[in-house]
C-alpha cells in the first residue's frame, strides 16, 4: 500500500467517523435548537425515518463529496457527508410527519397549526412547549365539555402542546406535531 492510498484511507476513515458521530448525537441536540432549524437535527414527528436520511444521506453525499473534490478529497468526502447527511435528515423529517398527518386521519392547518380531521377548529395562539397532566383527563374533540371525548391523558403524564385557545381555558394536545385534541388548561402545567 501507498503511502498516498494509505493517507486517502485514514482521511476517508476519519471523514465517515467524524459524520457517524455528528449524526448519532444530532437527535440528543436540544428541542429548542430543533425547532429553529425545521426538523434538520430534530424532528417533531416521531419515527425513524429522520435517523435513515440522515445515514443514506450522509454516505451519498460522501461518495458524491469524494467524486467532486479535486485537490482534496478528504474535506470534500466530509463536507459531501455533512450536506448529505442534512438534506437526508430533512427530508426523513418530512416523510414522518407525512406519516402523521395520515395516521391521524388526515388534517388541516388553523391557525398556522395543524389540526387532525377529527379535531374542529378553534380560535388560538400557537405554543410550542411540554406540559403535564395534573389528573386523568378527557381529550376532547372540540374545545368544549360537551364535544365528544376522543381519548384520555393520564395523570402525570407529559404531552406536547401545539395551541391555547384564545380564552385560555383549553390546550390543543399534538401527536407528531398534529392537534389531536383538547385539554382543559386548569389541570394541566408547564412541563
């Protein structure tokens, strides 16, 4: 072996290392950071698809990083492997909250939120953020105790927020990043 295939060896070696590890803790970054970057470290639709873009992006945009570079292959390889990997992320992202939107029956957006089929619209500001269930509640379909009770969030338990209705009495619970209901906003607490 060369000592010119050796060193195009260890900078390969290096460059894929360098993105294995930029990907594996690319889901640990912080929801905060996520959400300012639209789903490209951070997803709010769960799922693995995000995870596989990101790997067959990552090693696509390697070899296509390799082929390009000129004078230097070893950054070519990493920068290929970073944009790959970030495009495949994203576009993992946009496939899991597709997935959502069907999983919920389809929805709509209101409000700049969407909504699932099952859910009717209310007058609400958009919030982002955790919460929890001071008790057992109803989820609701409509923003009222008499719509029709979809499902339940247990006591304790900590669910996304997505929407407050304009009178503040009720929170609109996301699933994936859809609206799947409400909740009374008087038994429930920031997370």
């Amino acid at each position: 072996m060369t000592i010119k295939t050796m060193t195009k060896t260890i900078t390969l070696t290096l460059a894929m290392s360098a993105t294995a590890l930029t990907m594996a803790a690319a889901p640990a970054a912080e929801a905060r950071i996520s959400q300012k970057l639209g789903g490209v470290i951070g997803c709010n639709a769960s799922g693995g698809k995000q995870e596989a873009g990101a790997v067959i992006g990552g090693l696509l945009g390697a070899v296509a990083g390799n082929k390009l570079a000129k004078d230097n292959k070893g950054t070519g390889t990493a920068i290929g492997a970073v944009v790959g990997a970030g495009a495949g992320s994203y576009a993992g992202c946009q496939m899991q909250k597709s997935r959502a939107t069907n999983n919920a029956g389809g929805a709509y957006t209101s409000n700049g939120i969407r909504v699932s089929n099952a859910v009717d619209a209310a007058p609400m500001t958009k919030i982002k953020g955790k919460y929890v269930a001071r008790s057992t509640l109803n989820l609701r379909s409509g923003a009222t105790t008499r719509a029709q009770a979809l499902g339940s969030v247990r006591a304790g338990e900590t669910f996304q927020a997505l929407g407050r209705t304009d009178d503040g009495q009720w929170i609109l619970v996301g699933q994936d990043g859809v609206g799947v209901g409400y909740v009374s906003s008087a038994y429930v607490y920031r997370a």
